[in-house]
C-alpha cells in the first residue's frame, strides 16, 4: 500500500510536468488547456435544458391550473428514475467500478455534501419555474459563474481576477434587469411583450419569491463545482451521481411527507409519464456529463461559464414551445450578461494561466487530482471507466 501511495504521488508530481501537450484533435501546442472537460458540459447543458423545459410544461398545464404541482411532487418520482439509472449502470459495472456503491470511504462525507448541495441547486431552479418564464429562470443561474469563482478562490486558491469579479457584477445588474423588482421597474400595461400568467406570474410578489428561490439555486450549484472539484477522480463520476439522486429522493420524500400542501402524486396520462421519463433520463445524462466534465476541467471557474449556453436553448424553448417572446428589459439583462460573459471568456483565454494545484494550499484539505490519462486523447465517449481507475487509492490527507 505504501509502495502504492508512493507511486501516485510520483504519478501527480509528473502531472505538473505534462501540463503543455499536444491537442490530439487539432494538432496545436497549447498551454495545458484541454477542451474534453468543456465538451462534457456543453452536451450537459443541452441536456438539462430539457427538464427546465418539460417541468414548465408540467407547471403550466392546465389540468394543474386548480391544484398546482409543487416542486418536491416533481422531483421525488423524476429523480427516482434518475436513481434508478444510476444504480442499474453501476451494477453492471459493479467489477470496474471501486468502492461502489458507495465510493471510496475517505471522501463519501464530500459525496454526501454534494448530493445535499446538488437538491437545494436544483429545488431552487425549479420553484423559480413557477411563476418566472424559462429564460427568466435560466438567466438567474448565469450567476453561478462568478459566484463560482469566488468560491474557488476562497476554497481552492484558484486565481478569481478583478476582470472576472467586474464581470460577475455586470451580469447582476443584468438578472436586475430579467427579474424587474417593482421598486426599480413599474408595470406597463401598453407592453404587449409581457407575457400571460400561464408563462410567468405578473404578481411583483411571485415574482421576488421566485427569483430568491433561483438564487438559492444558484448557491448550490456553485457548491457543487467547488465539491466535485475536490472529490476529483476519486469517485467515478456515476457514484457523484447516485448521491445527488439519492439526496434528492430523499429530501423531496421528507419534504412531501412533513409539508401539509404537498403530497406524493404520480402521473396520471400517458402524455406526462412520457414526461416524467424524459426527465428523469434527461436528468441522469445531464449529471453524467456534468460531473465528468468538472474532473476533466482544470480551472472550476472556466467550467463554470459553460452555464451560459442555456440561455440559447431557454430562448429556443420559450418561442417555439410557449410562443412567448421576453420582454424589453429582459432582452437588455440578457445582452448585459452575454456581454459581459463573453468578455470574461476573452480576457481568461488570453491573460490567464491556470495556475497549478496544490494540496497544501487547498482549504479542504487535498485536492482531486491525479491526472486522467484519456483527457486529451481526442475522444468524448460515454464510456465513463477511465475516471475510476488509479485514483482510487490515492490517500486523503
């Protein structure tokens, strides 16, 4: 074991050695930056664009219009079937996978921490839904990158520039914009953009409840970042997923059974558990995806900015699904976070060097990271067993 240990801690020290390499794909020096990481979470936006969508469908159904469905009435069965993916996955893979189900003993309180954080993010996405439109909600988790940021810095010792934080604050002012609180912004009854309670809540109220509902969301999906970071390829990224589905479960279930207003309903049509199904599979593919592509990533914060891609498919949705066009000010809040997004990106891709790792100066203790052999081999499979290999015995200091 110890002959074990010592060889990873040759394998890390060797990492740092490799961080400039060869772009297999475009055959280009570049400093260490690999873009698999970035592909993974691409395709994991495009797929949690799809429960956003289909859980306003649900929200917005008519046969709910008197008895409305609450978030934890969604999330138990859809994040059950989640669940259920996941276990059946890691028991086919129960031989390659270590440690499963439950992880490497050394970090499952970081994977119970993560599966914690990842149902207040997602709880807090949903309730938004309610009475604020799809890109409304979207835009309001675009500040996960900045708050992201400083959680890296904090938690981390990632480099969080003053460009980045400037950046951070323009796209608030721009969420100021979207969610149009009544003591900047008054109602104009002339503006036929705005759209029908069935899209989103003109109440003021609904509206303020809503958008702190988002940025509890957005609290915890940072967080995540943060965690799953830490976890590294010390847990394969299936085990990362079957805690936060395992959370959520449970959380909704106690939140169903404590609350009064709440009550465990299924799917009573054929056209909703298609809808169900497609969630919770969504789900499962999102997450996948998402936690891979973290480990793969070396700068937490640069994963972080991939967020802002829903916002093309949030927009997408609401037009050809709801026929709902935003509104003046949310068009402006919307080009002020782009804006200033893309200008973030610009100045990291530029200015920027990620700056190495290391477990000393880490508050948490150790950071993930022995290196992922297949990260720069130019291939984005599904095939997730390259993730839970060596790193299964490294020691948590």
């Amino acid at each position: 074991m110890h002959e074990t240990n010592h060889n990873n801690k040759e394998n890390t020290q060797s990492f740092d050695e490799e961080d400039f390499h060869i772009d297999d794909e475009s055959g280009l020096r570049n400093s260490g930056v690999s873009h698999a990481g970035i592909y993974y979470l691409l395709a994991s936006q495009l797929f949690s664009s799809v429960p956003v969508i289909l859980t306003k469908l649900l929200v917005a159904d008519p046969v709910f219009q008197d008895d409305p469905l609450k978030p934890f009435e969604i999330l138990f069965p859809t994040m059950f079937l989640t669940l259920c993916c996941t276990l059946l996955y890691v028991y086919i893979k129960r031989n390659s996978i270590p440690f499963a189900p439950f992880g490497l003993p050394e970090v499952r309180k970081w994977l119970v921490a993560r599966g914690s954080f990842g149902f207040f993010g997602v709880f807090g996405l949903y309730a938004s839904l309610k009475a604020l439109s799809v890109s409304d909600a979207v835009v309001i988790t675009f500040l996960t990158p900045a708050v992201t940021g400083i959680l890296a810095k904090v938690f981390l010792k990632e480099q969080f520039s003053k460009v980045e934080g400037v950046c951070g604050a323009i796209a608030l002012f721009g969420v100021i914009l979207v969610v149009r609180p009544t003591f900047l912004f008054h109602n104009d009854e002339n503006d036929i953009s705005e759209p029908t309670d069935l899209v989103e809540s003109s109440s003021p109220k609904e509206r303020l409840t809503a958008t702190v509902f988002g940025l509890i969301g957005v609290l915890g999906g940072s967080s995540i970042y943060i965690i799953i970071k830490h976890i590294g390829s010390r847990a394969h990224a299936l085990i990362n997923v079957t805690y936060y589905a395992f959370f959520t479960c449970f959380i909704s279930l106690l939140g169903i059974l404590l609350s009064s207003k709440t009550r465990l309903r299924l799917p009573t049509t054929f056209n909703h558990w298609l809808i169900y199904v497609a969630i919770g599979l969504s789900n499962f593919g999102s997450q996948v995806t998402f936690t891979v592509g973290i480990q793969k990533e070396k700068k937490t914060s640069r994963s972080a900015l991939v967020i802002y891609s829903q916002i093309l498919y949030a927009l997408i949705w609401d037009v050809l699904i709801f026929h709902h066009v935003p509104s003046f000010w949310s068009w402006c809040g919307i080009i002020v976070i782009i804006a200033s997004t893309v200008y973030a990106l610009f100045y990291k891709s530029t200015h920027d060097q990620s700056p190495k790792s290391s477990s000393s100066d880490s508050e948490f203790g150790s950071p993930s990271p022995l290196p992922d052999r297949d990260l720069d081999n130019g291939s984005i499979e599904f095939e997730l067993d390259d993730i839970a290999r060596d790193p299964m015995v490294v020691d948590h200091v």
